[in-house]
C-alpha cells in the first residue's frame, strides 16, 4: 500500500439531514469524525445509521454540509472514501471469482479477457494483507460473511481513504470473524492514521475498541468516550440499563 | 465480398453454402452471436431476462410510431424507439424497485398492444408478421456492413463499461464509493442491449431473440466458475447454436431462428446436466 499521509484532520458534518417522500430520516446531525480514531456509530434498528452512511457517501441528497478539513480548518476536496457494506446481497450463482472482483476495481481492461500478471500480483497483494490470500480463486458466492467482510476491507483500503467507512454485517459473521476484521481495521488505523467510522451492534466491542461513540436516533442523542454514553440517561432509554450493563 | 465468398467455398465446401442467401445468413450469425453472447453474461448476471423479452416487444411499436411518424427506415425507428422504451424501464425500475416484474410486464404488454394496434390498422399486419418469426436467410451484403460495424462497436463499449458494470452490478452503493456513475454505467448497458437486439430482430425475430440473448449465457452460467469462462462458454455455446441451427434449418426446410433457439435451449439443459453432475 502506498504511504499514506494525514492530509485531513477532521470530516465534520454539521446540520446534516435527509428527507425522503416528506418523512424526515435525519435532522441536525452535529459530529466530527477524526482521522486516528476509530468512531463507532450505535443505535436501534431504523435509528438512520445506514442513511447517515448513504448520504456521507453521496448516494442519497441531504441538507447541510459535510466538510472534510485539514488541521487549519481549510477545505480539502476529493476525500477519498472507502466503503465495506454491510451484507452484500448478490448473486450468489453468479460466476464471479474473487479475483474477478477486485481486478474489475483495479483495472481498465475487462475481466473477461482476462487479468495480466501485473493485476494479479496486486490482487493476491491485497488478499494477503487482510488474510484472504487463499481466497482468489474462490467464487465470491461461495465466501462465508467472514470471509467476503475481508475481500470487502481488501478493496476498500486500496487506494487507502482519507475515511473508511465500516457497516458491520448483522448477521452472517461468527465472533472469531468479527474480531480477526476489527484487528486489521486497527492495524490501519494506527499504520495509517485513517479516520474510521464503524456501524456496530456490538456493544461488548463497541466498549473495549472505540476512540468515539455517537448514538444516533434520527439525529445525534449522545456522543463521547464509550464509557460516558454508555452511561448517559439516553442511552439508557435507547437500549435499556440491561444492555449497559451486558456492555460493562 | 466475392473474396469472402471464395473463401468460405474453400473453407468450407458443403451443399448448403452454394447459395449466396446462406453464405450471408451464415456471416450474419458469425457477427451476431458473439456480441449477444457477452451482453447476455451480464443480462443473466443481472437477472434482465424478463427487461431483455420486453425489450424486443418494443420493436413493433417502434416500428408503428416510425410509420405515423412517417420514418422512413424501419431500422432507425425500431432502434430510437428501443433504447427511449429501455432507459424509461431502467429509470422505473431504480425509482420504484418494489415489484420490477410488474412494471416491465406491463411496458411489454403495452408495447405490443400499440405495436399491434398500429401495425394491424386496415388489415396489414401480414406485411409484418415476418418481424415475428424473422428471417436470417435475407440478410444482404449491405446488412452484413452493418452488423459488423455494430459488431466492433458493441464489443468496444462493452470493454469500456464492463468492469464497472459487474461492480455496479454486485453492490451499486460500493461501486458509488469508488467513484463508479453507476447511473451511467447502467444506461450504458441497456442502450448497448437495445442496439444489439433491434440489430437481431429482423433476422431471429420478436418472438425468439430474447432466448438466443439469454439462454447461452444462462447455459455458459451454470458451467464457469469465473467471468472468463462465463464469456468464453456463452460465446461459444451461442455461435454454435448460430450455426447448427443455421443448418438445420437448412436441411429441414424450417425457420431458422427457431432451430437456433432449440440448439440453445438444448445445450442449456445439457449444462444442467453437467452441473447436477459435479455437485454430486
């Protein structure tokens, strides 16, 4: 991966909202995603985090700004994203390789034709660095949740983002699988100060990994360290003391 | 053309191609078949089957608005009307994707009450009815021009748009994120499928080329494993379904669109076959 250097300092979105056919998903979201920390955003189902995620990455019109700003709060354009949905629903009969896959995102020349050497060597580059090396030839319908989360993190982390941006499978993944894809996500935050910002359901992990927590529910209820929203009164209303104290 | 004719006396010397009509019905399916075949690998992949059927219905109302309209190429008509009628079905489809079944069913079936409407009005539709069945054996050298035009064009656009294409495909919100206009990339697609079956339809006909698009690359689907072979078997399987049925027709006197298309549907159940095999 080439090296990578912290051009950004901040991605802040202020007064964020999405409205969609009249209903109101989000409304005056406030929030700093900061490059070196890994943000994790938490919240019931249908609280917009995926919404919030489909608007940072363009896909859906929203109100207000997202800015991405160096440390003297000057504008930086063209902040590169990198995107690990959340379960990829595909074709699972599809005869697509893993290799097929990533060559298409790296490449120009079309995969049916084929993949050069030189595209080869980067895809299998790639695999081994999120520890999916024997994953190439496999058809990507054949992948369990584990392992298509980390063919996933591979193709997202090349080129590598100014912010990764994270949704964690709901279902799909075992406990050794989430936690072998949280130890590489904390690889690259630390070798390469990317700003992270992870969907979690995990409030176990959620506790003992992130840098920031924001818990969302149409618009932000509560965010700061992991052990002050956990202990908030709206957090508590959100997911009942019972989970706080699952999470303690 | 008289020293491509030469040649495929040379190259091959059987009964059938000593009438120019088949030498030309067997260059035309030389040129087709291929670019049906690759188009077809992302249209099974995509699961358009259905979208590529109504598609081709829509060559009769192209046909019919072109003659109101007082067009005077059938050709231009079908294939203007074609690629408005499929970037209107894909737009449908991305704003409201609950039932996409249902509204390419009635787009199809509307064009083809309209088509009819038209083309039938004071009893002539008999004039068209061989844009039903089609009919590769009168194809002409000026045709074959263009198919081969079309030809190298279709497979240029398909090399451009092709990797973006099976992002897209696969996740359109990660295709997004790495900058793919999958909006684009989409309507890239369709319009190539359009070009490629308003170019077919006067030779395999309204009724049939939906299976010839289809059907190989479905057969080619459940043999490969990667997106090479899938282009490889669909191709392949397509242009020998072209060219068994080409002469089978031939032999029997029969409608070659339809032989083709059994030829297909044929090596489509054989790879069932083969893949109910090696699962065991």
């Amino acid at each position: 991966m080439a090296e990578h250097h912290c051009s950004l300092c901040h991605i802040g979105l202020e007064d964020l909202s999405v409205r969609r056919g009249g209903q109101v998903l989000l409304h005056d979201i406030n929030m700093h995603i900061h490059c070196g920390q890994l943000t994790v955003l938490i919240g019931q189902n249908g609280a917009g985090k995926t919404t919030l995620i489909r608007a940072l990455l363009g896909e859906l019109p929203h109100g207000g700004s997202v800015r991405h700003l160096d440390g003297q709060n000057r504008d930086i354009p063209h902040v590169r994203i990198g995107y690990v949905p959340q379960n990829l629903q595909f074709d699972k009969e599809m005869p697509v390789t893993v290799s097929d896959f990533i060559a298409a995102a790296f490449s120009r020349r079309p995969v049916w034709s084929g993949i050069s050497k030189k595209t080869r060597a980067r895809v299998t580059e790639v695999l081994q660095a999120v520890d999916a090396g024997d994953l190439a030839g496999r058809r990507l319908g054949l992948c369990s949740g584990g392992e298509l989360q980390r063919v996933l993190l591979a193709l997202a982390i090349h080129p590598a983002p100014d912010l990764l941006v994270l949704d964690e499978p709901v279902s799909g993944v075992d406990q050794n699988g989430l936690e072998l894809f949280l130890d590489t996500v904390l690889r690259l935050k630390e070798s390469h100060h990317m700003a992270i910002l992870l969907v979690s359901h995990d409030l176990r992990l959620v506790r003992e990994y992130a840098d920031h927590v924001v818990l969302l529910d149409k618009t932000v209820l509560c965010q700061g360290s992991a052990e002050y929203v956990f202990g908030s009164d709206e957090f508590n209303a959100v997911f009942g003391r019972g989970d706080g104290e699952v999470a303690n | 053309m008289q020293t491509i004719y030469a040649l495929l006396d040379a190259l091959l010397p059987i009964e059938a191609f000593q009438f120019t009509f088949m030498k030309n019905a067997f260059l035309a399916i030389l040129l087709l078949t291929p670019l049906l075949g690759l188009l077809g690998t992302m249209a099974v992949n995509q699961q358009m089957a259905f979208f590529s059927d109504a598609l081709g219905h829509s060559a009769l109302t192209g046909i019919g608005l072109g003659m109101i309209l007082g067009v005077g190429n059938d050709l231009v008509s079908m294939l203007i009307f074609g690629i408005v009628w499929a970037l209107l079905i894909v737009r449908i489809r991305q704003t409201g994707s609950s039932s996409a079944d249902t509204v390419i069913s009635v787009f199809s079936s509307t064009s083809i009450a309209a088509g009819l409407l038209i083309l039938a009005k004071g009893g002539k539709f008999a004039r068209y009815s061989s844009l039903l069945i089609g009919d590769v054996l009168a194809v002409t050298p000026s045709d074959l021009l263009w198919l081969l035009i079309a030809l190298i064009g279709g497979i240029a656009l398909w090399c451009v748009i092709y990797n973006r294409l099976l992002l897209t495909g696969i996740n359109s919100s990660l295709a997004a994120s790495r900058g793919i206009r999958t909006r684009l990339i989409d309507a890239a697609f369709v319009v190539l499928v359009a070009v490629a079956v308003m170019l077919a339809i006067r030779w395999v006909g309204v009724m049939l080329i939906n299976a010839l698009l289809i059907l190989p690359a479905a057969a080619g689907r459940n043999l490969a494993t990667g997106s090479r072979q899938h282009a490889l078997f669909s191709v392949l399987l397509s242009l020998t379904s072209g060219i068994a049925g080409l002469l089978c027709a031939y032999a029997w006197d029969t409608s070659a669109g339809a032989a083709i298309v059994l030829f297909a549907a044929a090596f489509y159940g054989l790879s069932l076959l083969v893949r109910a095999l090696r699962k065991r």
